[in-house]
C-alpha cells in the first residue's frame, strides 16, 4: 500500500510540473531588414508566446505555410503571440527576402541568419522550421510543412497562448 501511495505522489508531482519537454531556446541576437537588433531576450520579454519560423525565400512550402502563419498572426497577436521570421537565406538569395515580405504584405520582423549560425543553435537542418517559445524555454518545434500540418501548429499555439503542456505534440 505504501508503494502504491509513493507512485501515485510521484506521478502527481510529474504530472504537476511544466512541460517536460521543454528545453532553453538558444539566445540569439540578430538584425532585421531594417539594420535594427533582435535579441531573443527582447522578443520574450514583449511576447507572451513567441513563435520563430526559419525561412528561405525560395522554399515553396515555407512560402505555403506562411500563408497560415499570416492568419494565425492576424487571430492572435492580440492574445499574446509575437511572431518573428528567420531568414536563413546566404548572399546568394538574400537580396530577394526584402521585396517578397513588401510584396506579400505580411506584417512580421524578418531577422537575417546569413551565416545560419542560430539555425546551427535550433539544430534547422532544413526550411521551414517553427518553434514556440514561452519564458525562454521552447515548448514546441515542427520540421518541415506538408498541407494540413498547419492545423497542428494553429493548435500548439493555441495551447501555448492557453498555458497547456505541449510534450504530446512536439516533434524532435
């Protein structure tokens, strides 16, 4: 009885805690378009969820999901959630980041990771990437976009805007 008694306080101090998958986002500091200086410190200190996507302007779904990402913006920034696109596009590709955002209209900072040294601390192999981060600590990450997967993504922020555990939905 008594061992059945510790388990159970044991699982109930688990089951109290944040989430166990939470882990610290690596601190960046990085320039937008405009030559202004992000610090990953400034952005969670603004927001209270922030959601980064690592981007490359050629990169059809990451294109596609920003679609998705624009109406999430627009439905909850005012609940909370602070939006910030990584452009991890080189010299290369670089010069066309500027007028796709002006083109497009969408209302997001674009921080410039040329020499994709954040997305080496992210551990991004590849585009897109997202990750949401509350109190510095990312509870959530997603690799890659295919159509619907953006529901899964509108609900981990939805989550995290509501304070839930996201462990059951974050993928490594």
């Amino acid at each position: 009885m008594i061992r059945l008694i510790a388990t159970l306080l044991m699982l109930v101090v688990l089951l109290m805690g944040t989430n166990a998958m939470a882990k610290p986002a690596p601190e960046f500091e990085l320039d937008d378009l405009e030559g202004d200086s992000y610090s990953l410190d400034d952005l969670v200190d603004e927001h209270e969820v922030v959601l980064i996507d690592f981007w490359e302007v050629g990169c059809i779904p990451c294109n596609k999901l920003l679609v998705y990402l624009n109406e999430y913006y627009d439905e909850l920034k005012d609940d909370g959630l602070g939006m910030y696109i990584i452009s991890r596009d080189t010299s290369l590709t670089e010069s066309g980041v500027e007028p796709f955002f002006k083109t497009n209209k969408y209302p997001w900072k674009v921080l410039r990771d040329g020499d994709q040294e954040v997305s080496k601390d992210y551990g991004v192999k590849a585009s897109p990437a997202t990750f949401l981060i509350v109190d510095g600590e990312i509870v959530y990450q997603h690799y890659g976009y295919s159509n619907g997967q953006e529901k899964e993504i509108y609900e981990a922020i939805k989550g995290a805007l509501a304070g839930e555990d996201l462990g059951d939905l974050e993928e490594d």
